[in-house]
C-alpha cells in the first residue's frame, strides 16, 4: 500500500487537541512537526486547535467538527468557507 503524499488543492481541515492538554511525551515540537506534515498533504490546508479537548475531540468539542464539516461543503458548494476562517 501506498501512502498518499499529496492532495493537491483538495480542501482539508486538521483538527488538533490542545496542546496545552498533551502528555509529556506529546509536547513540543514533536507534536507541531506532526501537525505540519498533516498539513503538507494539501495546499487547501489549515489547522483548527479544538481548545479544551485533549485526543477525544468529537465528544469533548463537536462544534468543532460541524463548523469544520459545514465549512468544508461551503467550500465544495462553491457559497464561500475559505481557508483562513476562524472555526474555534
């Protein structure tokens, strides 16, 4: 099996625990370097840090995946949800 290294424009949206949250092991730049190379996968990219939620981020935030599933089919529908747009 491959692993996919290039979405090209295809919009993503990486939604992260808060770091403040991690584990000793989680913290610093291993974790942003994680969340960078998330966001390498496509141009289209941008990150959302779900405050207040450690690793179970649908329970704890789960505005914070509507906004982001809601942005993502503005975006596909072509009624606006670009990149860049606060959904904290």
């Amino acid at each position: 099996m491959r692993a996919i290294t290039s979405l090209g424009m295809v919009p993503l949206i990486v939604i992260a625990r808060d770091p403040a949250l991690g584990s000793v092991s989680d913290e610093g730049d291993n974790w942003k370097q994680i969340q960078q190379e998330k966001l390498r996968l496509s141009k289209n990219a941008e990150l959302v840090i779900a405050i207040g939620s450690g690793h179970d981020i649908p329970h704890v935030r789960p505005d914070v995946i509507i906004a982001a599933v809601r942005k993502l089919l503005a975006q596909a529908s072509g009624t606006g949800g670009h990149p860049g747009n606060s959904l904290r």
